[in-house]
C-alpha cells in the first residue's frame, strides 16, 4: 500500500522548480491579489461605479438581503410572504456626528468560508459558484433567481464610512455560532 502526503515542492512554482527542471522558462507565482480591499472597494465598487449618493450601498445591502431570504424560503419551502429585512439607524455613542446603519435579516446567513471568500472576492458571488451547492445543498435545484449576480455590490457599503462590521452566521447553526468580519 502506498500513502503519500503531499507532493515534494507543490507549496509553490519555484519550489517545484527544483524537483521539475523547466526548460528555457521560470515558473512564477502569478495569482491576481488585491492586497488593499478596501482601496479596491471605493476605487471600483464605489463613487466610480455607483455615482456619488448613499443609495446605491443602501439598496445593495437591501438586495443582499432579499437574496438571503428568497434563499431561506426556497430552502425550507417557506412560504413568499415569509422573511423579515430590519433597517436602522443608531446614533453612535462614542460620537455626536456618527451615526451605524444597521440592515438585518433572517435569511440564510454566511459561514465563515463564504465571509471570508466570496463575499470579499471582487467580482465573484456564492451565487454562481460551486460553494453554493457545498453550503447550501439542494438550492440550486429549486430555481433560485438571485438579484446579486457580479459580486460587486458588498463593496459599495464602503462609501458610507470607514468602519464596516458583517455579523452572520449559517441558518441552520446554533446562535453561538456568530461570524463577524470587521474592515476599519
């Protein structure tokens, strides 16, 4: 019986290199990063995409949350009129002039693979990607048609301030289970 744990010199292209001896090239690690997000996010996903005005991040996050509960209902055969979006403004304790917006609802929540991949990968969205059926089996199946196709419209909250907060959890995990990704 042969077991192999891992592959000499797979941790990278030029590791690699020194176990598969190209000819007449160098591999390079040539993955596209964003090394500053939130840059990225008010570059692109911002003013320049969106045009100045808190209505566009107001009605993204709206629309994330429409698809979170069109999500839920179609998951749970829930009926059309089910699902609850709150949205509130908070004056912020510490400060006469800041004001939290907060949009909650109780759709089908975020993992933390899907806080920390899809939701802060610029241009790509769970909703056409294969962690769509790993976290949410059965959905696909069912027809969903989600507003949020490009996974861009996250990146426009960045225009109404400089600190943003995402709290989610999975629906189906216990209330101890809260995931929060925090940009300052």
């Amino acid at each position: 019986m042969l077991f192999a744990r891992r592959v000499l010199g797979a941790d990278n292209p030029r590791s690699l290199a020194q176990h598969i001896r190209p000819d007449n090239w160098r591999p390079v690690d040539a993955e596209v990063r964003v090394s500053n997000p939130v840059h990225l996010a008010r570059t692109l996903g911002g003013r320049n995409l969106y045009g100045r005005g808190v209505i566009a991040p107001f009605r993204e996050l709206v629309q994330n949350a429409t698809d979170a509960i069109r999500a839920r209902r179609l998951l749970e055969d829930r009926p059309a009129s089910w699902g609850k979006i709150r949205i509130t403004l908070e004056p912020d304790k510490a400060s006469t002039d800041e004001i939290w917006l907060h949009v909650d609802d109780n759709g089908i929540g975020m993992s933390e693979r899907v806080l920390s991949g899809p939701l802060i990968d610029f241009g790509r969205s769970i909703w056409n990607s294969p962690m769509l059926r790993e976290e949410f089996p059965g959905l696909q199946s069912k027809n969903i048609n989600p507003v949020g196709k490009f996974g861009i419209g996250f990146f426009s909250v960045f225009e109404l301030g400089d600190y943003v907060q995402v709290i989610s959890k999975h629906y189906d995990s216990g209330s101890d289970s809260e995931n929060v990704l925090e940009f300052k």
